[in-house]
C-alpha cells in the first residue's frame, strides 16, 4: 500500500473534519487534557531550563563556623568539594548571637527581593548524621522569621523543617538539589535528582539569601554533623509585575466591553487569570484542579458550539 505524501495527508485531515464535524473539536479536546496532565505532573525535567546562571567566585562563599576553633577545623575545601562538620558541643559563629552550632556558606552579595531565584548543587550527607540543616533560603537580618525554607536530614531523611518528607534514603550518596523560590507568588519548590519532590506557599519578606552546610537543630541531633557540597550555582529569572495583566485587560477592555472588577481581581478564567498571575495556580489544591478543569469544558463548549454545523 502507498503511503500518503504530506499534501495528500493535509488534504484526508481537512475531509475528515468535514464529514465528520466532531472530529476537529475532540482533537482539540484531547489536545488540552493532554497538556493539563503534562502541567499537573510537570515535576521532571530540568529544573533551570529558562533561568539564566548567575556567575559566582570564591569570594561569594562566606564560610560561618564556631568562633572557638580555626575554620579549618570545621570546613575543608578541596578538589572542588567544600566539606562542612560541627559538634553538638561547639560553639555559634560569633560571640554574638546564641544560635546553634554551624558550619555553612552563605553566598553573599546576591540577596535578592524580586523574580525567580534557584539554588542548584549536589551534596551528600553521610550516615549518621542527624538533627541537622544542611540548605535555607534566610531572610534579611531583624525579619519577624529568620528563613522560608530549611531542609533538615533527621535518620537519613530529607524534610521540609521538621516537618514533610522531601526524600527519603537522603546517606552515603550524591543527589542534586535544586530549590526555586518564587517571591512574586510566595512559593518554594525542592527539587532531588531533577524531580519536583515538594512545592508550599511561604511567608513573603524584604529581601533573602542562600545557605547550605550544617547547622544543628534543636532536637535529634547526632553528637557530629557533616554535609559535603560540590558545583553549587544560582540561577534567576525576573518579571515585570503588573504589566502583562493590564496589557490583556487593556485588550479585553477595548474588545469585548470592560471587564468587572471585585475585591481587586478581574473576573476572568482561572486558566487565564494564572497565566497572568492575577491568581496563584496550585495544582496541588482540589479546588483548584476543578477550576482548571471548568475552564478547560468551557473554552470546549464553545469550539463545539462554533464547529459542529448540526443535523443537515
């Protein structure tokens, strides 16, 4: 049997749509149901694909370990690898604050108050430790909280705080880690080995910064803590608040009337309004989905309605 050239293709696609006028808009149909599943799982992937690398040097690595023994009886940086341990005894990085023991890095001169900003790097956690953070996303010094985001390993499994499992089996092996933080949306997500592996909504604040290493906790500590970090970056992209939602409101205005307004949101589609970031898109909200799922019948509903010519 021959097989179809491309014109001859195109051309038993467009008689198909017209002897059978439902085709079209089932295509389309299944069209938008496939790529809703492909958004609601999207946690695959690469991470930093459409962020722009942020160059680091050395001096962006500012090493904080107990104030009573020298730094390199706490941190060693070798063959690329920057390795961080403390006691359960030890003492704060300064005489003060009295905060817990640490031995981390906090990658200074790029705290940032706006867009999409990602921390990537791949660290391994060695059996035995526990009671320990080994990543935060710190808020600026005199916040009302100290951070939005800690990572802490308690009996080998990586948590959200002290709280939701990240990843489990987190000893004895190198896992890439990468955390965004949204601060137009107050989100984090986290990120193991290039799979999304928790997202939550956090307290906004003026401005953050990056850390990783170890700092102890206050309950089920190890009496020694260690963390191993190599090819750590930062990655960002911004956008411009406000502008995209009043050119398409603007455009909606001048075609189809003026749109209604209540309690500072346009009563758009949800589908339209999260695309605009009127309304924040939570996939993992029932209420959500259901709304997404609405909007999706209703744009179908009205391709059907245009297309299907009815009973000849």
């Amino acid at each position: 049997m021959q097989e179809c050239s491309g014109t001859a293709c195109s051309d038993i696609a467009v008689m198909a749509s017209l002897t059978r006028p439902w085709l079209l808009p089932l295509l389309l149909v299944v069209a938008m149901a496939t790529f809703a599943l492909t958004v609601a799982g999207g946690g695959s992937g690469n991470p930093t694909a459409g962020f722009e690398k942020v160059e680091l040097t050395d001096h962006d690595f500012v090493v904080q370990s107990p104030y009573n023994v020298p730094e390199s009886q706490r941190f060693r940086y070798r063959d690329g690898v920057r390795t961080f341990w403390v006691y359960k005894n030890d003492m704060p990085f300064n005489t003060a604050t009295h905060t817990n023991p640490r031995s981390e890095v906090k990658l200074s001169g790029h705290d940032y108050s706006s867009g999409v900003w990602q921390f990537e790097g791949y660290g391994y956690v060695p059996s035995g430790t526990s009671g320990v953070s080994v990543m935060q996303i710190h808020n600026q010094e005199g916040a009302a909280h100290s951070t939005v985001l800690m990572l802490h390993v308690y009996d080998g499994v990586l948590r959200f705080y002290s709280g939701p499992a990240v990843e489990p089996g987190i000893y004895d092996r190198w896992f890439r880690l990468n955390v965004i933080h949204d601060t137009g949306a107050s989100t984090v997500a986290v990120y193991v080995d290039g799979e999304r592996r928790y997202s939550t909504s956090v307290i906004p604040s003026d401005s953050y910064y990056f850390k990783f290493g170890v700092y102890m906790q206050h309950h089920d500590q190890s009496s020694c803590m260690e963390s191993r970090w190599t090819n750590v970056t930062l990655y960002t992209k911004h956008y411009s608040e406000g502008k995209a939602e009043d050119a398409m409101v603007a455009w909606l205005e001048k075609h189809t009337g003026p749109v209604s307004c209540a309690a500072g949101e346009a009563h758009l589609p949800h589908g339209l309004m999260a695309l605009l970031r009127m309304e924040k898109l939570r996939l993992r909200s029932l209420h959500s989905r259901a709304k997404i799922f609405g909007t999706f019948c209703t744009v179908a509903g009205v391709v059907l309605m245009i297309l299907y010519p009815g009973p000849a």
